[in-house]
C-alpha cells in the first residue's frame, strides 16, 4: 500500500531549527521524485522543495533557498527536510507528496503530484 507519512513537525522559537521527515512505503525513492509543500490557512499550497529520483536534481522556493535542505535516506526510505532559521510567518502544515508516474521531473508545482501524506503541523512562536 502506497504511503506517506510526515513527522517532525511541533513548536519552535523564532531562528529555531527543525527536521521534517517522509516516511515512504509501497514504493521506492530510486524511481520517484520527493516534494515538499506547506499551506497556512487560508492561503494555497505552495512547493517548498524538491528532489529528484537519482538525487542529482533538488530545488527551492525562495522562501527556502540557503534555509533549508532536502535530503533522503534510501536504507530508511525517507525524506527529509532540514528547516532552519524559522520565522514566526512559517507556521503551516508541511506535507510531503509523490507524482504519480516514476521518473517524473522534480518540481514545486503542487498540481503534478499525486499522493499526499497527512501533513504536519510547524508552529514558530516565542
């Protein structure tokens, strides 16, 4: 069964640090790029960051670029997403998605994926 789940999210100050992770089963990272995605409330969701099947390709919103990295682990099959220097406008639910066919190129458009994990929420406040 095709899965993903986020985790990692919670409460952070301002400047703070946290890891996402995307644990994925049903499937294998060597074929399928990764995205990550976030959405506040009332605002559309919006690509955060990306990697490829081979790893070679990983892109940035941004919002993100120079604060966060994407990264994977084949042996645990999971993605994740390194978010440092938070700010207090950061406080969405994270979610990690997967197109639907093998191969597809890294993007953050959200319309080109297919399977979502439930999310988690990110909290940035003092």
């Amino acid at each position: 069964q095709l899965q993903l789940v986020e985790s990692g999210g919670g409460l952070v100050q301002p400047g703070g640090s946290l890891r996402l992770s995307c644990a994925v089963s049903g499937f294998t990272l060597d074929y399928y790029t990764i995205g990550w995605f976030r959405q506040a409330p009332g605002k559309e969701r919006e690509g955060v960051s990306c990697i490829s099947n081979t790893g070679v390709t990983r892109k940035y919103a941004d919002s993100a670029k120079g604060r966060f990295t994407i990264s994977r682990d084949f042996a645990k099959n999971t993605v994740y997403q390194q978010m440092n220097s938070l700010q207090p406008e950061e406080t969405p639910i994270y979610y990690c998605a997967r197109p639907s066919n093998a191969l597809s190129a890294c993007t953050l458009g959200p319309q080109e994926y297919r399977h979502w994990g439930q999310g988690t929420q990110v909290t940035v406040s003092s």
